[in-house]
C-alpha cells in the first residue's frame, strides 16, 4: 500500500549537512512514517496518517530545530 499523505515542513534553524542528519536522526521513531525527504530548512514526510504535524513538529524539537511551517496533501482517488 503507498503512503496517502505528504506532509512538507519549513524548518528554522537548519544551516548544514549536521543539521539534516540530526533531523532525520530525530524522525525516525515517529510511527507511520514511509519515506522521508530532507534538506537545509525542509523536510518531506510520505505517512500513514498517523505522523501529525504536531508529532512531526514534536521529533524535530528535540533534534533542537523549530516548524515554521506544515502543510499536508492527502492522497485522491483516481477519477474513473
């Protein structure tokens, strides 16, 4: 089954490669996640629906960077 939501962050505070490594360090138990995408300042979530924006947001705060931002995408049903 593919993941039905995306979810893409702005993160404050990211300014290296260190930074980026320590996010997706901090990511990884969050529950449902199937893939993620990070960069300087961003990150892309594919989930299960159950990785909130605010567990998200939860995760990167100990890694010690804000949310700025969060926006989610919910998968649609072909048309037929």
């Amino acid at each position: 089954m593919s993941p039905s939501i995306t979810t893409r962050l702005t993160i404050a505070g990211m300014t290296s490669m260190h930074s980026v490594h320590a996010v997706y360090t901090a990511l990884t138990p969050v529950e449902g996640i199937v893939r993620v995408q990070i960069g300087v300042g961003q990150a892309t979530v594919q989930h299960d629906g159950r990785a909130t924006c605010e567990a998200l947001a939860d995760a990167i705060a100990v890694a010690g960077y804000e949310v700025t931002e969060c926006t989610e995408e919910r998968g649609r049903l072909p048309v037929l």
